[in-house]
C-alpha cells in the first residue's frame, strides 16, 4: 500500500521510485561528462592553409560574366577591401567569380574575407559577409520578448537555453570530432539538458521528475530504434560534401553521427510532450480530487492524443526543411518520385522522423500513467456537515446532493473539518 499524504495523494511511493530511478541516471550522466569531456582542440587530417579576416568592402568594380555564368544577377569583376590582420589594416584585391552563393557586395558592407598563399603571392577571396552585430540584435528581441511575456519563467528559460548551447559547442560537437563515439555523447548530452534544463525551466517537483522521467525513458527507446532502424537499412551517414568532409578530416563515425542527430533532435519535442503530459494530468487530479487513477489516466491520454497529432507534423516538417535543397536536387535527378524515396539521404530523413515519431508516442503513455500514479487520490464517501451518515444521505461524491451554497467536503481532510463543525 502507497503511504498518502494529507490530501490523500499518493505521493512518497512515486518519490522513492523517482529517486531510485533518476540518482543512478544523474550519477552516470556525471560520470559519462567526465569521461567524455573533449581533452584538447579537435586534430584533422587535412585542413585549409586560408586565413579568414575581418574586413571592409571599399569598392566594387563590377564587368560582365562569363556565358559559364547561370545567374544573370550574378557579380563579376572586382572587389576593394580593406582587411584587419595582426600587422595592421591592409587594402586587398579579390576576384568576384560569380558563383551560386557567392556574397552579393556594395561599398561600406562588413565581410570575411580568406587569404591563401601560393607561389605567386597571397590569393584573396570573399568567402561571406559578417553577421556579429544582425545576430545579437535577434538574440536581444528573443530575450526581450522572453523576459517581458515569461517574466522569471522567461529568465529561466534563456538560462536553459544558454545551458542547451553550452552542452553543444562546448562537450557534444568536440568530443565527437575527438573521436568519441557520437551515439554516446549524444545520449550523455541530451540526459544532461534534460536533467538541468527541465528542472530550471519548470522548478522542482514531482511533476517535473515525472516528466524527466517519461523524457529520459523515451530518448533510450528513441536511440535503441534508431541504432536498429539504421543498420537495417544499411545506411552510412555519408550523403553530402559536408558529411564527407567530417568523415575524411576528422575520422568521425558518420553512421553514429546519424544516430546521434535523431536522439538530440529528439530532446526538444520530447520534453515539451512529457512536461504537457505531467502537468496535465496534475492539473486534471486537483480539479477533480476524487480521480481515481484510471480516470486521471484516460483525461491526460485525451490530451496526448490531440498533441501527438499535431507534433507529428512538426517533427517530419522540422528535419525536411533542414534538408530542403538536398531534397529538391535529389528528386530532380533522380526523375521518380518513388526512386528518390529509396535513396540514402530520403531514407535517412525518413529513418530519422519515424523514430523520433515513435518514441514522441511512447512518452505519452508513460508520462501519463507515471503522473497519474504520482496525483491520483483516493475515492472518499465521508458525509457531509448535512449528512448524520446514515444509509442513503448524500455524499461528496453524489451529484444529486443539497443544493446550497457551501461547498462539500472532496478529500478526507475536509470531510474531518467538516465533521468537527458540525459536532458530528
């Protein structure tokens, strides 16, 4: 029997079960960013000889493109730019080749600026324009935004947001290119943001474990789908110049990274489905203290129906857009809408959206029945101040009691007061 507490929750068994449960998990998260904490700057195989510089577009002269050239905007000629270096400001030279992507100049533009040297002297490109100061000034309307509609909520979830950045740049990203296994990292990563972001964001309480619970749960299912999903299919990672390049220059396990991806891109949509979940189905045993557990269980299940639906969509739209311009160019090659489904880089978006669909509906369920087994109450029948308990007198839980003003009694405190009141 579950020890109740004094509004008849049954809460000390779901908190030694959370407890036994998330130490060990916290301790191996510590233990496994200790571990797998990057030792050193990442080595490559083969790196660019170029230096970048900061620079400043002085002039453009521009002059007609090559027939090679598709893009009949595109710029030729020249570029004037004065660059920063370490000796000093410098004025360069630099081709303007015309190219699919190439940075589109006018004079007073900020841009980077690469320089290699050859036998023949140094060779300057613009390779982009600088963006510093446009990015800071969205990340500042984010955090305003945040903090003015959120207030301290907000507050705490840009420090979330800071700490989910943090575990990406600072341990997953180098400890992969060091060589660690990308799967690992990965699921060390992800149980570390959920573990301290959803805690800080949502504060600490069942409810939250309950929902780190049910997120902790999902992404192992997530990343155990993925690894079986991917070698069945036999599929390597490796569908771009990008993934070729991580693999060749920096030894990287492309078939893991792919593993990897689908368990953090994960993260984010789990915790907002276990968080809905759990808070859910609390709000749901506060408002009705007489739930017993398969009530709670099936109102929260509603809920999480209607949410799946909706988040679906999100997942398969969210990793088809990150692959948009590989997509297009892999269905106009490939003339078949049914040829290019089968292809690497189709598959693997779809290996990537049905797993992380899958374990999505996995965390609904659990999260459910581990938050309606931390707020289910206990059925009450105690009499009411209007009631001698007698057989047949109304109870709290009788629809069809007095019609007064005064509420009834809904838990087994209440129903005491109420007694005591009444000198009953």
């Amino acid at each position: 029997m579950g020890a109740h507490g004094h509004d008849g929750e049954t809460v000390l068994p779901m908190t030694r079960i959370a407890w036994v449960v998330l130490v060990p998990l916290a301790v191996l998260t510590l233990v496994g960013l200790v571990v797998l904490w990057p030792s050193g700057a990442p080595a490559a195989t083969e790196r660019s000889s170029a230096v970048e510089y900061d620079g400043v577009v002085l002039s453009v002269s521009e002059e007609a493109c090559p027939p090679t050239v598709p893009d009949p905007a595109a710029q030729c000629g020249t570029v004037s730019v004065r660059i920063d270096t370490p000796e000093g400001s410098r004025d360069v030279e630099a081709p303007l080749s015309g190219n699919p992507g190439a940075p589109d100049l006018e004079a007073g533009d900020e841009v980077v600026v690469a320089a290699a040297e050859t036998p023949d002297g140094f060779l300057y490109g613009v390779v982009d324009h600088q963006r510093g100061t446009g990015l800071v000034v969205l990340l500042a309307a984010l955090a305003v935004a945040l903090l003015v509609f959120g207030r301290w909520r907000g507050l705490s979830a840009l420090v979330g947001l800071a700490i989910t950045f943090v575990a990406l740049f600072v341990f997953i990203v180098p400890a992969v290119i060091g060589g660690e296994s990308p799967v690992l990292v990965a699921l060390v990563g992800a149980s570390f943001v959920t573990l301290s972001v959803l805690y800080l964001t949502h504060g600490v309480s069942l409810t939250t474990t309950v929902a780190v619970m049910g997120t902790m749960a999902s992404l192992g299912l997530t990343a155990a789908l993925s690894e079986l999903a991917v070698g069945a299919l036999r599929l390597t990672g490796v569908t771009d110049d990008i993934s070729t390049a991580v693999a060749t220059n920096y030894g990287v396990d492309t078939r893991g990274l792919l593993v990897a991806s689908t368990i953090i891109g994960s993260v984010g949509v789990l915790d907002d489905v276990t968080v809905t979940q759990a808070a859910t189905v609390a709000e749901v045993g506060r408002a009705n203290p007489t739930y017993r557990f398969t009530e709670l269980y099936g109102a929260g299940s509603r809920v999480g129906r209607s949410h799946i639906a909706s988040v679906v969509n999100t997942i398969v739209l969210a990793y088809a857009g990150s692959s948009l311009p590989l997509l297009v160019l892999v269905v106009a090659d490939n003339g078949s809408l049914t040829g290019a489904a089968t292809t690497q880089l189709i598959s693997q978006e779809v290996v990537r959206s049905a797993v992380a669909t899958i374990g999505l509906i996995a965390a609904v369920p659990l999260t459910t029945a581990l938050a309606a087994l931390a707020t289910r109450t206990a059925p009450t029948t105690t009499p009411t101040a209007h009631d001698d308990g007698r057989s047949g007198g109304p109870s709290d839980t009788d629809p069809t009691g007095p019609a007064d003003d005064r509420p009834h009694p809904t838990t087994r405190r209440e129903a005491r007061e109420a007694r005591e009141a009444s000198g009953h």
